[in-house]
C-alpha cells in the first residue's frame, strides 16, 4: 500500500476537519490513494462524541485571552487540548478487515517507536488508548505524552488520529480535565530532553515508523495536488 504524505505546517483544526472528509470520499470512490496528514494547529480544545462541556475548565475571557478556539468533532472520546509544538497526525486509510482496536494498537506502536529514538521509555495504560511516560518512580503516574482518538466511518476508511506532545505550552492543559479524567499527569519531550527536538525533526521519524508498522510506502505529496 502507497501512503500519500502531507505536510501541512500549522492549519485550523475546522479546515483541517473538512480535508479528512473530503480525502475519505475519495478514497472510498477510488479517487485518492490512502493519507497520511501531519501537522500542527493552532490552540484549540476538542470535544469528541462522549465530551462533556464540564470538563471545559476556563471560562470565554479566559479562552479569549488565551486564544483558544472550541470545536466539536466526530472522534471517539471526550475533550483534548491541539497547539502549536504538538505533531498531530490524521491517517485517512482504508480499514478492510482490520480491527479498529488492532488500528489503534498500531498507532501507539509508532509513537512508542518514535519516542524509542529520544531514549525515551513510553508504553502503553492498560484500560486506556493512547501513550504513557512511565515513572522511574514507582509511586508516580503514568504521564500521557500522546493522545489518540479516532473515527472510522460507513465506508471503513480513518479519520483523526494522534497529538504527540513535542513541545507545546503545557499551561494549556489546565483549561481542560483532558479525556475527562481528573488528575491526569501531562508531559511532553521538551520536558524529558534538553534540548528539545524540532517537530519537523520528530515528524521524519513518525512517517519512518508509520511505514514499518503498517507496512506500507510513504510518498511525499503537495496539498496541490488534491486539486
């Protein structure tokens, strides 16, 4: 399987929204080849379908000062937190017979290799769907270091995907209890290294194991080209 590569920079989370459903058409009409876009969005809280206004902790002056934008979307989950310095990736790929949890295993596994190439230890949280830092202290929590939350529509084709924590403001999780659970510990690789990587640098290494995990071919593609 080719796996089309877009590299987008910085766009808004709605236009953002609106490109995965039009790729996801054309992938299901046979008129597009299966995506890969990355990129990064400015600050915005999303709510999936089991969001819960509640856990929306700032108030509007408070998003307005802040600059924060809310957005209601189609993926699994509750609220996340989307900015600048975080790489987030949204496959568009044609499921076929695999297993939605078999996906998503997939796509922890290609952050856990990423983060693997920074000497950094991640891994999975029983019961939960994303990636952990885990403590060498064993009376610590698990600190989450990438989200994932997805949608796989009527046609079995992917939308949304995965927030990798490069180095975003931190101080923007809490305007949110992220996923809905209270007292879940953040952290990003600006926090583990020093210095921090670039997201530009870290998004070679995810289309590198995106490939080998997936098994698939990555092919660079321009945005011009969806016509």
């Amino acid at each position: 399987m080719i796996v089309k590569v877009y590299q987008l920079e910085l766009i808004e989370y709605q236009q953002a929204a609106e490109l995965q459903v039009r790729l996801a058409a054309e992938i299901a009409a046979g008129q597009q080849s299966p995506s890969l876009l990355l990129l990064e969005h400015p600050h915005v809280y999303t709510f999936g379908r089991q969001g819960n206004l509640g856990n929306l902790l700032w108030n509007e002056a408070q998003l307005a000062e802040r600059g924060v934008s809310i957005h209601h979307s189609d993926r699994g989950g509750d609220v996340t937190y989307h900015g600048p310095g975080q790489l987030v990736g949204y496959p568009i790929l044609p499921l076929g017979e695999t297993g939605t949890l078999e996906y998503l295993r997939k796509l922890e596994e290609t952050l856990i290799r990423t983060l693997a190439d920074y000497q950094i230890a991640a891994d999975r949280v029983e019961g939960q769907t994303g990636v952990w830092v885990l403590s060498s202290n064993r009376s610590a929590p698990p600190a989450k270091i990438a989200s994932i939350g997805v949608r796989v529509d009527a046609n079995r084709i992917t939308r949304h995907g995965f927030a990798l924590n490069v180095a975003p403001d931190m101080a923007y999780w809490h305007g949110i209890i992220a996923c809905g659970l209270e007292n879940q510990a953040k952290t990003s690789m600006a926090e583990l290294l020093d210095p921090a990587p670039a997201v530009g640098e870290v998004r070679v290494r995810v289309i590198e194991h995106f490939s080998a995990v997936f098994g698939c071919q990555m092919e660079p593609a321009q945005l011009k080209e969806m016509g």
